[in-house]
C-alpha cells in the first residue's frame, strides 16, 4: 500500500472511517470528529457543547471515573479532546500495540456517558470558573466583543465557553439531550493513523462501532449571516495597563477559493496562521506588519489569525499597543500597511516568500501520527480529505493577482470589525 494512501469507508450506521497507515514508528493515533461545536447552539444553551466534551471524561459504567485516565496514562499514551466552533473531537495516540484502548474508550463514550446529576453540577461550577479565568484576559474580553459584532445573526456570535446566564441555568437534560442528539455514528467521523495494516484495524472498528445504532437526525444550521453594511466599531474598558487593537474583517469558509489567497495575504501581512492544535513554529518577525507596528515601537507584538471553517468566519489582526501609545495610533499605521495590500501587487519575491513560510507552517503542523490524525479528519469534517491532499499545491497555484484581488474584496472597511481595549 502506497504510504499516503487514504482509505475510506462507511459503516450502515452512517459512521465515515478514515484510515491511513504511517510506519515510521511503533505508534498509532485514533480521533473521533462530531460535527457538532458552539456553531450548533442557540440561545439558552450557549456553551453546551463545550459542557458535554467535559462531561464524556466523567465516567461510565465500564470505565468509572478516574479510571481512563490511568489506563492510558499506564500504555505511554497521549489523549486529550477539544471544543470549537465546528466541532468537538476526542484522541488518543498509543503504541501500535495498544491500540484497542483507543477503541474500547471512544466506543463505550459515544453510547454510555452517565451524566450523573452531581457530576453535572460539580461541573458547571468549574466551567463558570473557567469562564471567568478567560474574563482575566483583556483580548479575550475584546475578542468576545468584537465577534459578537461581527456575527448578529450566525451562531459564531457567541464564545465557545459560552454565555454564563446560560452556564448558571442549563440543566442535567439540557446536555444529555444534546449528548443523544449530536453524539451518534451518523455525526462523526473516526479516524486512524499509524503503524497497523488498515485492513486489519477496519474490522476491529467494525467490532466497536458497527452495531451503534444511528442517532437522530441532526438539525440542520440554517442561519446565514447577512452582508455586512459598514464598519462596525466596539470599545472595551478594563483592568490593567496595556491597550489592545484588535480588527476582524469578514473572510471565506475553508472550501471557497478564495480561501488560499488569503492564506497567502495572512503570511504577507503578519506570519502565517497555524490550523493544528499542535505544532506550528514559523516567525512573523519579516512580516509587513511586525514591521510597521513592531520595529516602529507602535506595538509590542502583532498577529494574525485565520481559521478554516464550515461557515464564512473572520480573518482577525491583533495589536498589543506599547506603553505611550493609543490603539488609535496604532490603527492608523495598520490601515496604511492594508490598504498598501490593496493598492499594490506583492512582488513575486514577496510572494515566493510567504508561500514558503505558509508551507512551513502546515509542515511543522502535520508531520506527526497526531497531527496527520488531527489533519485527516479536520478537513473530512470542513471539505473533504482532497482538501488536506492538494492543500500545498493550491498554495503554490496563488499569484499575486490573487493576492491583491482577495485583499480589495476582504480588506474594505464595510467589511470589519475594529475594537479598543482600553484600560481603566
């Protein structure tokens, strides 16, 4: 089997299974991907898909509480899960030997969570918590603002964390209602990497997971977010003593072509944005932005973010502001470098420069078993796996044309987002 061949199937249940075999080493990585992340939630229950990830590490009749912990803990594994927008996935990466484990946990997780009534209020009472661990942060207060202003009618209006009026009064059925709805092999998709004949692991899959019964139907998402009619501006004011700017311009879901050339714009202006939750190690010290804001001693660091998403979501440049200086200030110098993006075809020197660092990041983010597992699945869920397969060859298809015609069409001011923190 050629080493990068991806297999695909599908059980009668609906679960899709991908499985591509890596043999560099004795290790093998399992995900499960539900569809289903804050971009499912309305008001009233904001924040509860977040709250049911925690809740699926809290026990079942096969394995109490505390007890996977230890097993995977006692094999030298890996395992951690994961809420964000779009979705919500769980891993483990094992030995090669061990990877059954994997098997035995995501299987007895996806039918048996208990949702013990005081397991469920010990809980809220951390998530509450955590929330307003994130309250401490001055961006996430101005990011918080800043996306509620983007988005008035899409579900990425709200935090993945969640409202806290809602984290103080949605209910033990409110979640295990959730769980039994978005939990189910019709919603997710299982994914296996490593050192393991794929034939092999398929059947014992099928051991796990083909009998599942499929769920419900999910409800679809049918709220479309409305152009955006003209700038839209938002002030914070908080603790501390350092400003922030932060300005987010709408910007293209993963499948619409525009997509890469924003990628490529994302490295020009600010370094290039990391997709992975692992990994990524590029700098953004030669970018158009560190440049203008940083070695001018406007900003003390600037970044930007672009994620790859179900929905159009936001490209988002972000600026802590140095001591004597206003988020004004340092706006004014970020608006001359875009709208020269605008004005202006990059080099071709310029541009060979940020396809190569862009490549960079999604090499350094993809090299691993985990990482190819993350890899596989995340772009099944957003687009399909050719997404993942022709990601580098799409990036190296940008031209500059490209770049400045996705910068004139992303780039307006009608188009964003722009938010002051300012400290009290």
């Amino acid at each position: 089997m050629n080493a990068d061949h991806i297999i695909h199937h599908q059980f009668n249940n609906g679960l899709t299974v991908l499985l591509k075999e890596m043999h560099h080493a004795p290790v093998a990585t399992f995900w499960i991907w539900y569809r289903v992340g804050s971009r499912n939630e309305h008001t009233g229950i904001t924040g509860i898909s977040h709250w049911v990830e925690h809740m699926l590490f809290k026990g079942s009749e096969q394995f109490p509480r505390g007890t996977l912990d230890r097993l995977v803990s006692r094999e030298g594994g890996l395992w951690n899960a994961f809420t964000w927008i779009d979705f919500t996935t769980y891993f483990e990466t094992l030995p090669a030997d061990r990877f059954d484990l994997s098997l035995r946990i995501e299987s007895d997780r996806m039918v048996n969570a208990a949702f013990d009534p005081k397991e469920v209020d010990a809980e809220r009472t951390v998530i509450i918590s955590e929330r307003q661990g994130h309250e401490n942060s001055p961006l996430f207060l101005l990011g918080e603002e800043v996306g509620a202003a983007a988005f008035r009618v899409h579900p990425y209006h709200h935090e993945v964390i969640g409202d806290l009026c809602d984290l103080q009064t949605m209910t033990r059925d409110d979640l295990y209602h959730h769980y039994r709805t978005f939990y189910a092999p019709n919603n997710a998709i299982a994914v296996a990497v490593g050192d393991f004949r794929a034939g092999d692991v398929l059947e014992r899959i099928a051991g796990h997971f083909g009998d599942i019964p499929r769920g419900p139907e999910v409800p679809p998402m049918r709220r479309v977010e409305p152009p955006q009619q003209g700038e839209r501006r938002v002030t914070v004011e908080g603790e501390g003593a350092t400003a922030y700017l932060q300005v987010a311009y709408h910007a293209p879901a993963a499948r619409d072509p525009d997509f890469f050339p924003l990628v490529v714009l994302d490295s020009i202006l600010a370094g290039a944005s990391s997709f992975t939750l692992f990994g990524g190690g590029t700098t953004n010290k030669s970018s158009r932005l560190y440049k203008a804001l940083v070695e001018t001693e406007l900003a003390t660091d600037v970044s930007g973010s672009l994620s790859a998403t179900l929905d159009p979501y936001l490209y988002t440049i972000s600026a802590t502001v140095r001591a004597g200086h206003t988020p004004g200030e340092v706006e004014q110098a970020l608006d001359a470098e875009l709208d020269r993006a605008v004005r202006e075809p990059v080099s071709q020197g310029e541009l060979e420069k940020a396809v190569k660092q862009a490549k960079a990041q999604f090499a350094f983010g993809s090299e691993s078993v985990t990482n190819q597992g993350f890899w596989l699945g995340f772009s099944q869920l957003l687009v399909s796996t050719d997404w993942f397969e022709t990601y580098l060859d799409n990036l190296v298809k940008v031209t500059a044309e490209d770049v400045q015609r996705v910068a004139a069409k992303a780039l307006r001011r009608s188009n964003r987002v722009v938010g002051h923190y300012i400290p009290k």
